[in-house]
C-alpha cells in the first residue's frame, strides 16, 4: 500500500489482489422468477423483433428477385366492357363500399369512418388490452374482436369475388388476361409464333383516307373500344391492313352477324343513331385499308 508518487516507495501489498477465475458461468434468472415481471421490451424484446424483420424482409427481397411481379396489360379508357376490380387483399374494402350504409351519402363514413374505426383499434390494441395472460381462450374479449374480424375480412372477400364472377357472367364479358392466354394457346396449337404488339422490324401499315366520315361512324358505333382510336387494336385485332383479308362484302357481314369473339355490331350502331347508308360507309372505307404496293 503506497501513499504518495515517490517511485523508491516501499510498496505493501494487503491481501490477495488477484482476481479469482469462476468456476461456473454466471447465469441470470429466468423471467419467471420474477412475478408479475416480463422480459424488458428495451434492449431484450426489440432485438427478437429487429432479428425476426431482418429475416423477413431478407426472404421478402429473395423472393421478389427470384420471381418478379409481371407487368399489367396497357390500360385502355376505351375498353367500356372492362370491370375494374382492386388486388385480392383490398377486395374486402371493395365490397364494404358496396354496403347500403358505406355508399352513397353514406360513402364518407365508408371510405373513412369505418376503416378509421378499424385500424384505429388494431393501433390502439397493445395499450387496450394490456393483460398478461397470453393464451387466446383465457382473453375473451381481444378473441373474439380477432376473430369476428377476420370472418368478416373472409365474408367480405368472397362475396366481392362471387359478385365479380356474376358481373362477368351476366355481361359476356371474358377478362383480358384469358383472352390473351387463350390467343396463345391458339397460336401455339397452329404452330405460329407468339402475338407480339411491338414487332420490330415490320413496317406499319398506313391508315388509308383518315379523314374519312367512317371514321367517326366507327366512334359512334363503339367501334373503336375494342380496335383503338388508331385501329391498331385494343381489345380486338388492328384494323390496319384488313382489305387486303376481307372484301367490303366480308367486312358487312362480320358487322352484322359477329365473329369469333366479336358481337354483332349492326344492332349496336343502329341504336346509337347510324343508318344503314352510314354502316356500308364504315364496310367500305375498312375495306380501303390496304397495305401499300
């Protein structure tokens, strides 16, 4: 023992000053034998669940690189047979609004109120609910909110896919992607090369006379929702070029009798106010599209 900084001190060592290595390790006690105590959510439990979402969202990535999300089809504003419908985890939501007190005057309290409600008590659970027993059967109340919920998320989904399905039935209407997957099918049956509607390397065919009157005809007559503003095809074949498959004679008859998936169109334009002057007008102005020689 030294009591001052004189290096020629004489220094008196009082017991061992060595420390002891442990022979066992040093263990905490369980949570347990605390009652009423839980583990500290700070450090303790905010690591577990930094760990966990590092996890996750490293699975989430792989799987988003190794099976990319394929892109939609083009949107089309002139496609009046299309049936919107939002992505399967907002159907539930979709068919909320169709609900006689979520629509209408009532769309406010449809839009906000009620999904407000909602999320607004799955926020606030932790600090409602701050029981510590974990077992679901011993909390009945947060059980059964839990459950009553998700019937009603898997009610809701359902009905919203059933009406959807009825909407398709009831219109004739055949959604674009299977039109598209059944063309390909087709096309690969005839041993003919997959539809591509960017070919490169092929001139495109001029629109022959486009200020021609047929041309708003054609707009009259719905026409251009399923072949486009530009005839190159939308929800149906381009128009461009179709003289040189098909007489006037031919295109009229396609008009007025339908073909393939095409409906009749006679009956269509006559009620939006053509007459059949007008209609013949539209057969012999397609039957102009030529490709040039």
């Amino acid at each position: 023992m030294a009591h001052g900084h004189n290096s020629k001190e004489k220094v008196v060592y009082v017991g061992d000053s060595r420390i002891r290595k442990r022979s066992e390790i040093a263990t905490p006690p369980d949570y347990t034998s605390y009652p009423g105590k839980s583990e500290a959510f700070i450090p303790n439990f905010l690591l577990k669940e930094w760990m966990v979402g590092c996890v996750m969202l490293v699975g989430f990535l792989v799987l988003t690189i190794s099976e990319p999300a394929p892109l939609g089809y083009p949107a089309d504003p002139t496609n009046a047979s299309f049936i919107p419908v939002p992505d399967w985890y907002f159907l539930f939501l979709y068919q909320l609004l169709k609900m006689p007190y979520a629509s209408g005057d009532y769309v406010v309290l449809g839009v906000v109120g009620i999904p407000g409600v909602l999320f607004g008590a799955l926020l606030l659970a932790p600090f409602l609910d701050r029981g510590k027993e974990r077992r679901f059967y011993r909390r009945p109340i947060a059980s059964s909110l839990m459950f009553l919920s998700l019937i009603g998320v898997i009610y809701l989904t359902v009905t919203s896919w059933q009406g959807y399905e009825e909407e398709l039935k009831l219109t004739g209407t055949t959604p674009e992607h299977i039109v598209r997957e059944e063309e390909a099918r087709d096309r690969a049956l005839e041993g003919l090369p997959p539809k591509s509607n960017a070919a490169k390397g092929t001139a495109e065919v001029a629109l022959v006379a486009p200020d021609d009157p047929a041309m708003e005809s054609m707009k009259v007559a719905t026409c251009l929702a399923c072949h486009g503003t530009d005839l190159k095809g939308q929800n149906g074949p381009s128009l461009r070029g179709i003289g040189d498959k098909l007489s006037q004679d031919d295109i009229l008859g396609v008009i007025k009798n339908g073909k393939g998936n095409m409906p009749v169109m006679y009956d269509t334009a006559k009620s939006n106010g053509l007459s059949d002057e007008q209609i013949t007008g539209i057969a012999a102005w397609l039957a102009k599209q030529k490709k040039a020689q």
